[in-house]
C-alpha cells in the first residue's frame, strides 16, 4: 500500500476544488486533488459552458426568425445544422477544460473515489492512502435519482443527454420547471422540438418571485412552449416509439405521448460513498453536509464547499467558499463566507432572469419592510429600439436609509445588467447614490435608474431625484 502525507488534501477538483487548492498552494501548504474523472468539472464538462454554447445557437436563430420586425426581409428556410452546432459545443469545451487540466495538473492529482477511513485520513482504491491535517469536500452534486415509475424502463435523457444531442426530437416533454428545465426546455423548443413542461407550482421558477415566475411561464406560452401547472406525473410507459407520461391536472387524467422526456428535477449532493460516517462527518443524503459559515464542518479539520453542500448550486460561490475553506484550513482562520451579495444568480432564459440579495419572497419571510420599484422594458428607449421589451426590473430598499436590500431582472442581458447593481450592494450604496451614478443614454442599463428613482422617492431622498430629473432635461436623456 502507497501512503502520501499532506498538508490538504481537497476532494475533487471542479472549480471550487480547483480554487482550494490554487490558495492553499499560494500559502506553502503540501496540497493534493483527488478525483475520479473526467477532469475539467461540471461546469465545464457538463454544466455552465456546453449549455450556453447551445444557447447562444437557439437564441440566434430565434433573433434570425424576429428579425423582420426590424425591417430585415428573410427569403428561404431559416434552420439550424445541429450536428455543426454539437461540434462547436465540443470543440469550446475540449478548449476549456485542456486549459483547466493544465492547472490542476500543477498539483498532485490521485485519479480515484476517495473514502474517508478516519478524519485524518483517505483512500484512494484499494492501495492508497492519503494522509493529511485537513480536507475540503468539493465532490459536487449529480442529477437526482428518477422516482417516477416506469421512466427508467421507458427510457428519457437528463441534462447530461441533452448536452450531447446531434439530432433534436421532434416533441419532448419536460418534467420539472427549474432553472436547467426552463434553459434547456426552450432551447429544444427553439432548435425545432415540440414541448411540454409539467410543473407541479403555479408557474415556472417556484424559488423565484412569483412575479418573474409567472412572467417567465407567459413568455414560454407565447412563444409556443406547452407548460402545464398543477400537473402530477404518475408513471411513464413505452407504447411502440412514443414514450408516454400519465398525470393528473385537478383530478382530471390526462396523457402525453412524445419521442422523448427530458427528466430535469434537481440535483443531489455527491455524499453517498465518502465514507463521511468513518470521519464522522454529519450530512444528510438530500440536504448534503452541513457546515458554519466558515465552511468547516461538525470535524473542525474537514471542510466542504459548493454543490456537495446543497444550498448555492453557483460556480462563483463555490471559488469563493474553496478560497475562504483553503485559507481557513491551512492557517487556522475563521474567515466566514458572506452570502449577502454572493448569493447572485442568473438563469439564461430568454429573457434572461437574474437576482442579487434578497427577494421579495426572502423579505416578506422574514418580516423586514422594504420599499419597492419597478420599471418595464417595454416602457424603455433602448429595449424598444432593440426590440426587446419583455421583462422589467425591480429593486427593493431600505424604508429609512434605502440602502439596496436586493434587485431582480427579467429583461434582455439580465445576466450582465445585474452587475451593477451586485457592485451598488457591495459597497452598500442607498437608491439615491446610487441615482447618482451617471448611466449612459441610450442604454439597456439606465433602466435601473428608475426603480431607485421610485425607492428614493418613497423614502424622502427629494434631492436624489430632483438631480436625476435634472440631468435627464439636461441632456442626459432625449
């Protein structure tokens, strides 16, 4: 048996491993990966970057088809080739993940399923044993096991297949209504597929606002996309080359005959197999492993981070968790991790959908009043001229001093727009500082402005607004 001693050994080498490791080799620690292959991570491999290429390939042809309402006369068949679609998702990741490799490789990489056999120790296989003063978990999380009956025997593919399809399906039905269904669903819906999406909420997004939920499931209506609430899947079984799905809608039976299902409801935390029991690390198989917020678990040596914990399932957040669990682990720190503003988000819809601090949802909970504005991209310049007026923004502030408590879009480059208003938080600006920064006129940004203008107004900040208004007469605005 082979027997390494280190100073950290991090336990999967995604980005939040990746990002572990990186610093705790910054510090001088004796460092090591272990992970079981394929290197690269979800993100890479099979999450952020092979589902936006796709994206951007349906949101193309979609901007293609919507084209003549600005004028551009469009002559033959409009289609997409998606095996040339396919090839370029490949070949971006290939590129992605050889440079990621690269720098993983700079460290001691044990290719393996690790299993903790104390909380001082690892194997790796049967013949290796990774000795260390402290670990991260970063093993990431998986699709969620299907408990439908008859869908495994009917067969479906999850988002791992929808990722390698050369050829869409003719109709698909979508089970679940969360950010990877709602992406990859209209996706399919754009590249040609006919689609169905069972909810069992009143809307798409449950752990949204109700406001940009609802938006969201409206928009996928106009566009052509079946989404059906309330709907309650009872079982799926396989009748010639259809595959059909029984569910109930009010007590009504009802079925749906397709080529294929995209099963899309959730992930679940890579715990089972750790061996966590012999570190006698607490975790639960649906919640993952439970720590405080400096990231260490109930074993004050082992530490976890990212979608092996269940509660940000976010690339950045999982860096940020890896760098602040490496700084505690190799010098003994308390560094806690501060969600106020890394909780942001974004859900590559079309219209994207992003968020920063709390929602409406998290406020009302909680029991802290806030003061509300809103602002609609069909009311707004540069949307209007871009053709691109679904959606609106809205911000919620403080009633005393309006300092920003939180903000969300729905509304075209959401994902990028959002930023600002994440930096705006960061430095806990107030609606009326924020009022004046100067936004650059036309612009798809300068629509924030407008809910801040509403805040600061409701909260007495008169000379914030009298400034906005006089810089919009000035010049600033036509």
């Amino acid at each position: 048996m082979q027997t390494h001693d280190y100073d950290l050994v991090v336990l999967g080498a995604g980005s939040g491993g990746y990002a572990a490791a990186r610093v705790a080799n910054e510090l001088g620690a004796k460092v090591a990966l272990v992970d079981h292959g394929p290197l690269g991570g979800l993100c890479i491999l099979r999450g952020c970057m092979p589902s936006k290429a796709f994206i951007a390939s349906s949101d193309a042809l979609h901007d293609v088809r919507e084209s003549p309402a600005l004028g551009i006369q469009i002559e033959g068949t409009i289609a997409a080739d998606m095996q040339a679609v396919a090839l370029r998702k490949r070949a971006l990741v290939k590129e992605f993940a050889d440079h990621r490799i690269e720098g993983i490789n700079t460290f001691p990489v044990h290719l393996g399923h690790a299993q903790f056999v104390s909380d001082e120790a690892v194997m790796v296989g049967e013949d290796m044993r990774l000795q260390a003063r402290s670990f991260i978990i970063a093993t990431g999380s998986s699709v969620a096991p299907v408990r439908i009956p008859g869908l495994s025997e009917a067969g479906y593919i999850d988002s791992d297949g929808v990722l390698e399809l050369e050829r869409i399906p003719g109709s698909v039905a979508v089970l679940g209504g969360g950010y990877t269904a709602c992406e990859l669903g209209q996706f399919l819906a754009r590249m040609g597929a006919k689609t169905t999406v069972l909810i069992r909420s009143n809307h798409l997004l449950t752990d949204a606002d109700d406001d940009v939920g609802e938006a969201l499931t409206g928009y996928f209506r106009e566009d052509g996309i079946n989404v059906v609430t309330y709907a309650t899947v009872a079982r799926v079984e396989k009748r010639g080359q259809r595959k059909v799905v029984h569910y109930a809608v009010g007590g009504e039976r009802l079925e749906l005959a397709v080529e294929e299902i995209f099963f899309a409801m959730g992930r679940v935390p890579n715990v089972e197999g750790l061996g966590l029991a012999a570190a006698g690390v607490e975790y639960d198989l649906e919640d993952g492993i439970g720590v405080d917020l400096t990231l260490r678990t109930n074993r004050p040596n082992i530490f976890a981070i990212g979608d092996v914990m269940d509660e940000f399932q976010l690339v950045h957040v999982a860096i940020y968790q890896g760098e602040i669990a490496a700084r505690n682990a190799v010098s003994g720190t308390n560094e806690e991790a501060d969600y106020r503003i890394f909780g942001a988000h974004a859900i590559f819809t079309d219209p994207q959908i992003a968020h920063v601090g709390m929602t409406e949802k998290d406020l009302k909970r909680a029991g802290i009043e806030y003061l509300f504005g809103r602002y609609d991209f069909a009311e707004h310049g540069k949307a209007m001229c871009l053709n691109k007026t679904r959606g609106f923004v809205k911000m919620m502030a403080r009633p005393k001093t309006g300092e920003i408590l939180g903000a969300s879009v729905i509304g075209p480059q959401g994902s990028e727009l959002i930023h600002e208003v994440i930096v705006a938080m960061n430095y806990r600006a107030t609606v009326g500082d924020f009022m004046r920064i100067p936004h650059l006129h036309p612009t798809l940004a300068e629509i924030w402005t407008y809910p801040a203008e509403e805040c600061a107004a409701q909260c007495g900040l008169k000379e914030a607004v009298d400034q906005m208004v006089e810089m919009a007469t000035s010049g600033g605005a036509d």
